[in-house]
C-alpha cells in the first residue's frame, strides 16, 4: 500500500475518534492508567495549537511533513527515554484537535517502544504529540 493511501485510511479511522478529544489544557487528548492505577495523559492547549498553521486533508500535504515528525519525535525520545538503550516508533497517526471553537487544526500522535537489550518494551502512555509547528509535548500524570 502506497504511505499516501496509509495517510487517507489513518486520517479517516482518526477522525471517527475526534469526538473524544478534549478541547483545552485542563482534560487530555488521549489518556491512558498504568498498571499502578496512575494517570497520564496529552495535553495540548487551545493556545498551543492555535499557534499552529490551520490544514485539512483537501488542502494537500500537511504543514509538517511525516517524515519531520519523526524526526523530531525521534530526538526528543532520545532525551525522554535516555535510560534506555533507544526509542522505536510504533505507530505514527494523524489527529483533528476535537475542539468546535478550534478548527482546521491538526496534530501527529505518536506511539513509542523504549528498548533496552534489544527487546522492546510494551505499555500503555508512551507516545507523544507533534504539532504542526514542529512543537512535541510529552505525556504527564494528573
């Protein structure tokens, strides 16, 4: 399947889901428990991404290419997970910010697996969120 037709299908599986997303800083775009019953989440703020240039899917690629998110994903989790060996990307998606009074707006999500002795790590919460202006924000507990 060629990545543009990838793309479409993220895009339309992601934009069922936007009526999920909180709109502002105070309730998380996507939320997760650990094991130990702690919460964290994605917080992107009105006034974060209203920083970033507005796009829809009809207006062509997006402001902020995959291959750039990745990119800098990819150097903030060398950061964030640094006592680890490395930080692979699992899965990389666009998002609408689900938001009525903040529209054309959208964001990368991104899932990660630290690795440590060659073997991956799987659990919930490690992803980040890659705005249109190349801004990443990690998750945080509340």
């Amino acid at each position: 399947m060629k990545p543009t037709k990838i793309l479409l299908v993220s895009l339309c599986l992601v934009a069922g889901s936007s009526a999920a997303l909180a709109c502002g800083s105070d309730r998380p775009v996507l939320s997760t428990e650990k094991d130990d019953g702690r919460k964290i989440g994605l917080f992107i703020s009105a006034s974060q991404i209203e920083a970033t240039p507005e796009w829809s899917p009809e207006d062509g690629e997006p402001p902020l290419s995959i291959s750039t998110a990745y990119r800098l994903v990819q150097d903030w989790g060398a950061q964030e997970y640094a006592r680890y060996d490395s930080v692979e990307v699992e899965d990389l998606r666009l998002s609408p910010y689900g938001c009525s009074r903040v529209s054309d707006r959208w964001y990368y999500v991104i899932d990660l697996a630290p690795v440590i002795d060659g073997n991956k790590l799987w659990g919930s919460g490690n992803w980040a969120a890659v705005l249109m202006d190349g801004t990443v924000i990690g998750p945080r507990e509340f």
